[in-house]
C-alpha cells in the first residue's frame, strides 16, 4: 500500500551507514516508524538526512506485517528555522516533540494532534520573548491534555463541584482540577492556586492565554506551567526531561 500524507519529523535514528529511521506524526495515519533509506548519501533524493521538528510531505509504503514502513520520499515544506535560532525556542521545541512522541500512538488516526503541533510549531517559530514561547507552550499542554482526556477541572471545584472563589485555592494533581478553600483537605500535598493562576487556566482552556507582559501574568503564567507540567508527569508516571531543560533557560 502507497499513500502520501503531510508530516512533521518527531524522532530520528541512524540506521545503518547510509540510512535512518524517521518517527513522524502525520496528518493522516497519526504517528508512523518509517525506514528512509540512503539519507547520508551524497547523492540521496532526500537532500541529506531529515531534521527533527520538519514539515513535509511524505511517500509511504506501508509494509505488512511490520511496523516499520519505507519512506521513498520527503518534500520539506516547512523547515521551521526559527526555532533554530535561540536556544529556549529549540528547547521549547525538543519539548513539544517530547509531550507528542508520550502522548501519541503508533498508526492510530488521531489528527488533531498533528494539527495542534504544527499551529504551535508556527507560533514559535516567530516567538519574540519569554512570555511569548511560554504562553504557546501552556497552550499546547492543555490541548494535549484534553485531548487525552485529562483536562484539569477549573470551573467548579474538583471535589465538591460548588463554583471557585475566594482564597486558599489548591490545585490537585491527582484529583484532576482544582480544590476549593472548603475542600483542601481531600489532598492536603497540592500546591497553591492563586486566583491569578485560575484566571490564566481559565483563558487558556477558552483558547485565549495571557496577552500582557506584567510581573502579575507572568507570574501567573509560570504557576499555570508547573501545574500543567506536574499533570503530565503524573499521567506519564515519569518526568519530562526537557521540561527541567526548558526551567534553565
């Protein structure tokens, strides 16, 4: 079986000499391993060997019973060099790819993951400062979560389902969402919420993020992204590496 379908390169191997195995999230088929034969050679017909985080459009032959199809062609259509340019935009990057490869599944169909990258992949390749690439990446995870169905409750209480207010807000890793005043004692391990954090959770679960640089919002901002981060962990019963990378920047 051949078909051909929109890609974006989220993992990469050599293979032999002259060859690499390519893990890409297609727009198609969801996730796919894929053998690209002669990618080292000088004269290979894919111009050299595939780049991570690379748009393209991609010539599968679908192999039976392997799970390692044969990639006869890549048609680079978005390189996305900006992120090449500054390091935290790369390392942002390395992370998204890092969620993508966690919270995807071989040959499952599921196209709006690709979607989402490639949005996000867009928006930081033109990220202008901090608060920019950070906004874009607390974005991503809660689409991600909530395609996986995990999104964090924010509106009503976890616990009791009453409305949000006032203070001593928790926010409940393993209870899914966020504790009331009245109800912290259902996990008394979860971190602080502050209202300013539950606003910005609030925004981007909307599809909107925090659009002003203040300390407040960045603050706020910097809260919501360790409460999205622990979340994953949880899910994925292990850290993210590239999420401690990301914190030295």
């Amino acid at each position: 079986m051949h078909f051909e379908t929109d890609a974006i390169v989220i993992r990469k191997a050599p293979f032999s000499e002259s060859s690499q195995i390519v893990h890409l999230l297609t727009a198609r088929e969801g996730r796919i391993s894929a053998l690209a034969r002669g990618t080292y050679r000088p004269k290979s017909s894919f111009g050299g060997a595939l780049d991570l985080a690379t748009r393209g459009r991609a010539h599968i032959v679908r192999r039976k019973n392997s799970e390692l199809d044969i990639l006869q062609c890549f048609t680079i259509q978005r390189p996305y060099r900006g992120v090449r340019r500054r390091r935290v935009r790369w390392v942002a990057c390395c992370y998204l790819l890092e969620l993508v490869r966690s919270f995807s599944w071989q040959r499952d169909p599921e196209t709006e993951l690709y979607r989402l990258l490639d949005t996000v992949l867009e928006a930081l390749d033109s990220a202008t400062d901090r608060l920019a690439v950070e906004t874009w990446l607390a974005f991503f995870v809660v689409r991600l979560l909530d395609t996986a169905g995990f999104r964090p409750a924010v509106l009503t209480c976890v616990n009791c389902r009453q409305a949000l207010a006032g203070s001593g807000l928790r926010f409940s890793i393993a209870r899914g969402g966020v504790l009331c005043g009245d109800c912290v004692s259902a996990d008394r391990s979860a971190p602080v919420c502050s209202n300013a954090a539950l606003e910005v959770h609030r925004r981007l679960q909307n599809g909107a993020g925090p659009v002003h640089s203040e300390s407040r919002t960045v603050a706020a901002l910097a809260e919501v992204r360790r409460h999205l981060d622990a979340c994953v962990e949880y899910r994925l019963e292990r850290p993210l590496l590239t999420s401690r990378l990301l914190r030295r920047e």
